[in-house]
C-alpha cells in the first residue's frame, strides 16, 4: 500500500454498505456522502464502484463504499460476486471494510434479514440499519429495535435515506463502535446447503414473529396498485403509454437544449473563425476540436432525460414491474425482461441504450442486449433516411389514409427490430449457452421519488458520460477531421478536396469492395467521415458534390440531384446498409468501456457490417433484377 493510500486508512475508517437490491442503499449512500463520492469501474470487471467520504457530528471520517446489490453471498450475477469477494477480502486492490452497515428495507425484512444472518456468521463487525424506516411506522409496522438487536446480536439503528438527518443515527453508532479489530485472516465462505438454507429461513420467521409486529388491517395499497399494474393485459397498456411518453420525451423536450448546445457550438466556431485566417489550425479547432465536442456534447440532454425517467421509475418501484411483464416474451428470444427499457432508449441514441444496461444484473443478459442495441434504428440514421425516402419515393398516399413514404419509414424501423430479435435468437444459442435467465427479484414497495436523490443520480450519469465517452469521441473526430483535411489540394486541382484527401483516396481503393451492392466512389467517401456519426455522410455527400450552403439547403439540392445520378436499386441497397451497419465510432467506444475489452466491439463491428453487406448484396441484386438498377 502506498503512503498516501496508508494516510487516507488511517483517517478514515472502512465502511460498507451491504443489502438487497431497490432497499435505499443507494439514497443512504447518497445522503452521508452528499458530492464527496467519485464513481469507476472495479478493476477487471464492468461493475461500478462507488465511494465516498462521510463525517459524524464528531468529527469521524469515514470512507463508504457502497456495495453492489446482493441477495446472497451465493452469487449468480458479477454485482453478487464483486460483493462477496469484498466481504470475503477476496478481491484483488479493495481492502477489507472494517464495518459493514447491513441495509434493509424496513417494511419488507423477510428477504432482507436472510443476507444479513449470511453475514453475521463471517464473524465481521456490524450494523443493522432499519431504512424507511419512516415508511413502515406509517404503515403500522412496529419493529421491537432492542429484541431485534439481542436476536441478532449486532447493533440495530433506524434510517430514513431520503431526509436530511436520517443517518445520524448510524453515524453515531460508528462512533461508539470506535476502530474495531480485524482478523489477520480474511473470513472464510462455503456455499450453504439446502439444509442451512431452510435453516435460516426459519431463523427469519422466528426473529420476526418475536421483533416485528405486522398492522392487524392492511394498510398498504401496493397488492391493490398491483392488481392493475401486473395485469396481463390492462398492465401492459400502462407500459406502452409509460413508454411512449418517455419515447417521445426523449426526442421532443430534448430538441430544445440540444439546438442550445449546437448553435453554442456554432456561435464560439463563427466567433473563432473571425479572429483566424484560413489554414490547418483554424480547420483543427473548427471543425475538429470544436466540432467534435459538440458531437459529444449534444447528446447530454438525451442522457439526462432518460435517465431521469429511469431513476424516477426505478425509485418509484416501476421499473421491475415493467420487466416481470416483459420477462417471458423477452425470454423467448433471449434476452431478459429488464432489456426492454434499454433497447427501447437506443430508438433515441445507443450511447444511452447502452449505458441503461447496467440495470441488468446477469452478465450474458447484459451483454446480448448491448451487442443489438445499435439495431434499434437511432435518430441519427433519420437524415440519411429523410434525404433517400425523400429523393426516391415519390409522395402518395396507399387507401388514402396511409403516406408511403411514412410506411417505407416504418419498414426500415421494423427491419432493425426483426434483425435485432434474429440476432438475440442467435446470441441464445451462442454467448448465453442456450438458457434462459428467469427474472427473480423482490418487488420494492411503491414510493414517490425522491428529488435530492434523482438530482445526485443524474448529476453522477453526467459525469459518467463526460468522463467516459469524451475523450475518446474526440480523439477520433481529430483522426477524421485529418483523414478528410490532407492533404491539401494543389492550386489547379478543379475537384473536391475531399476527392485529394487521404479519405477520399481510401474511397476510390475501396469502391471494389462495394461495387456488388451498387455503391460509387462517392458513396465510399461518404461512409469514411460518416463513421464518426451517422448523419455525418449527408454533409459529406454535399461536399463531394460540391454543393454549398447551409445543412438544410444542402439536403434539398442533393436530394434533388441523387435522384437524378443514382438508380431506384443503389438508394434501396444504401437504406438496406444503413438500417444494419455500425458507423457510429461513439457507439463502439461506449461498448468499450461498458465491457472494459475491445473483443466486444470488434465483434459488434464485424457482425453488424456482416449482416449490412448482405442485406445491401440481396436488396440490390434483388432490385437490379427487378430492372430498378
């Protein structure tokens, strides 16, 4: 250990906060440690990992670290693992936590108090903490605090997580504990046995038939809100209008920050560009260092709308609902309940789409569903679409009723869906062995979410986002900016300069490639700086045809003229290609650094341009024998 690393031990004593998942863990964390918490990544694994400083009204420091949730030390999830192995001492660069702080949901203990008798048997020094605590005293939920805590034989105090002052009463309790003793050795774990399993079990019931004393009226309205939000049926329509306020929520309220942050973009290049006169310096920090923050910049208001609808669903208790519904019908193509929400978020952005997966706690669940998450047809695909639908499918409406080029619109949606659930299918019987991973969970009670707690939530995804996807979406706007930029064409060159750069030399050597599924030069040069986001290819179009003017203008002039140069069968094959290929290099790095290896991304990269030059070779051969071509 490091002098600095023994300074921070010494001072601040090990604290972990263990407990099932959706029992507040997260709020009480939040509330002792306020914004003197940083979040990463365990070493080796995708697991977050969260730490952060508290002080007692004594002046104590204390080091958090909030635990992944657990239902056991029996781990079936990698959250469950990493848990166990600190608890255990077992993982390699994290210390033994000196306390550990047991979180439980005060008005549900039954499946909480099971983990916590786990525990008790490692020998570790304790804490009981009864969260919502609040709650179950509303609710005429009585818990006997000196019983339990002689059953139990550790400390037990109350918490509320979301009022200022609901950990005072832990804290003080660290105090009075001072710095207890470690063993040399690191506790040791045997899986238990069906016998110890029913054993504590029963240990529960006990404990609580002596401690807890249950209202004699019901007083809860979760099984009657229940009734309605799990039925099969009327359940399922709540979901869809929940999920379509969301859906539309994430593209219209957030149109309005993300033109702020796109003319602020533009305002600081037209401000740069007055004070530097034309060379390499004034197009590196125009359009490539400028440019490229603003490409990462204008999804942030997406982030935090979806996922402050993600939190306040997940806080409310909504959330798992939503997946026990979906769970079966997801199972059948392999996926879990809880890969709906994410997928659905990747229709907005996949960056987002992505980054929700961490709410799947199965790893195999987790990774199927960010492998087809860039199937979801994003909004970034919806120019080039705009301007091909545009320039080859005429206006007409089929019955009256139904416009056909909204109906070709909606085909090339469906056609990401139907190749997302082909290739889930197919995952099934390859990365997740063919089995199915039943959704099992305890439903949390309804609640109203907490503000404070949702601010901390989505203050702490920002940064996440800023910090993990920034630099490298800059680095390669930069590598883009120089592919397109050099070099730089002679005085008497009459073409584009992007047909004399580097990148419009590379789409020249590759056209080959890409003359079976009707694909010009032109088209190869588009799809170079296109990588770095989609919509990127129709700039790049005007610019080889060396149109001028605004985005807007550029559009309408070049729908104009690729409708009279290409055929009916290249538009179709190049719809075909942009409903499956992978040309968002932000995408890419994000499943990089969800999965912590480039052996994801790769593998992404190379299936999704797979299935794109087929289904372009079939649509246009398809189409040129038809006599579109």
């Amino acid at each position: 250990m490091s002098t600095a690393a023994a300074a921070i031990d010494g001072e601040f004593r090990r604290v972990a906060l263990l407990g099932n998942p959706n029992c507040g863990k997260t709020a009480l964390f939040n509330l002792l440690t306020g914004s003197r918490q940083k979040v990463a990544n365990y070493a080796g694994v995708t697991v977050e990992r969260k730490e952060g400083i508290a002080r007692s009204a004594s002046g104590q420091g204390y080091r958090v670290l909030d635990l992944p949730g657990a239902y056991s030390l029996n781990a079936d999830s990698a959250d469950e693992a990493v848990t166990r192995d600190i608890v255990l001492g077992q993982l390699a660069g994290e210390a033994r936590p000196e306390v550990l702080v047991c979180v439980t949901d005060a008005t549900n203990l039954r499946l909480n108090l099971r983990l916590v008798l786990e525990v008790k048997h490692l020998g570790i020094p304790m804490v009981l903490a009864l969260n919502m605590s609040d709650l179950a005293e509303r609710r005429g939920i009585r818990i006997d605090i000196d019983k339990l805590s002689a059953a139990l034989g550790i400390p037990v105090v109350s918490t509320v997580g979301v009022h200022r002052g609901g950990a005072d009463a832990l804290l003080a309790e660290l105090d009075r504990m001072g710095m207890p003793a470690l063993a040399p050795e690191a506790p040791s774990w045997q899986t238990p046995t069906l016998e110890e399993i029913t054993e504590t079990h029963r240990q529960v019931r006990a404990i609580l038939a002596d401690a807890v004393q249950l209202p004699t009226v019901d007083t809860r309205w979760d099984e009657r809100i229940d009734k309605v939000i799990m039925h099969p049926v009327l359940g399922l329509m709540i979901l869809a209008a929940v999920l379509f306020l969301m859906f539309q929520a994430v593209f219209s309220w957030a149109a309005a920050p993300m033109d702020l942050i796109e003319g602020s973009m533009g305002w600081l290049g037209e401000a740069l560009g007055r004070h530097l006169s034309e060379g390499p310096l004034r197009s590196l920090l125009i359009d490539g260092l400028i440019g490229g923050v603003g490409s990462v910049l204008i999804f942030l208001p997406q982030i935090v709308i979806l996922f402050a609808f993600i939190l306040a669903l997940e806080d409310s208790g909504y959330l798992p609902r939503a997946a026990f519904l979906l769970d079966r019908f997801m199972g059948k193509v392999g996926l879990s309940g809880r890969s709906f929400i994410p997928l659905l978020s990747s229709f907005a952005c996949a960056i987002p789409g992505i980054m929700a997966t961490r709410v799947i706690s199965n790893w195999r669940d987790r990774l199927s569903t960010i492998l087809i998450a860039p199937l979801m047809t994003c909004s970034a695909r919806l120019p080039v679409y705009a301007l091909l639908i545009g320039a080859f499918v005429p206006e007409r409406q089929i019955g009256g009723l139904i416009n056909l080029q909204g109906l070709v619109l909606f085909a090339l949606y469906l056609a990401g869906i139907l190749g997302a659930v082909v290739v889930a299918f197919v995952l099934k019987r390859t990365v997740g062995r063919g089995m199915h991973h039943p959704l099992m969970m305890e439903l949390p009670t309804w609640r109203v979410p907490n503000l404070r707690n949702l601010l901390i939530g989505l203050l702490e995804r920002v940064r996440i986002f800023l910090r993990r996807v920034g630099g490298i979406i800059l680095a390669m706007m930069i590598v883009i900016w120089a592919l397109s930029s050099f070099p730089a064409p002679p005085a008497d060159f009459t073409g584009a300069a992007i047909d004399y750069s580097y990148a419009g030399r590379l789409g020249h050597l590759i056209q080959p490639l890409f003359a079976p599924i009707g694909f010009g030069w032109e088209i190869c040069i588009a799809l170079i700086p296109g990588m770095a986001a989609r919509e990127v290819a129709v700039g790049a179009l005007g610019t080889v045809y060396a149109l001028q003017g605004g985005d807007e203008e550029i559009a309408t002039q070049l729908g104009t003229l690729i409708g009279a140069q290409w055929s009916l069968a290249t538009a179709l094959s190049l719809l075909a290609w942009y409903v499956f290929a992978p040309q968002c290099l932000a995408t890419l790095a994000v499943v990089k650094r969800e999965t912590q290896s480039w052996r994801y991304p790769l593998l992404m990269a190379v299936y999704l341009f797979a299935m794109a030059y087929l289904a372009s070779l079939v649509t246009y051969q398809t189409a040129v024998w038809l006599g579109l071509g």
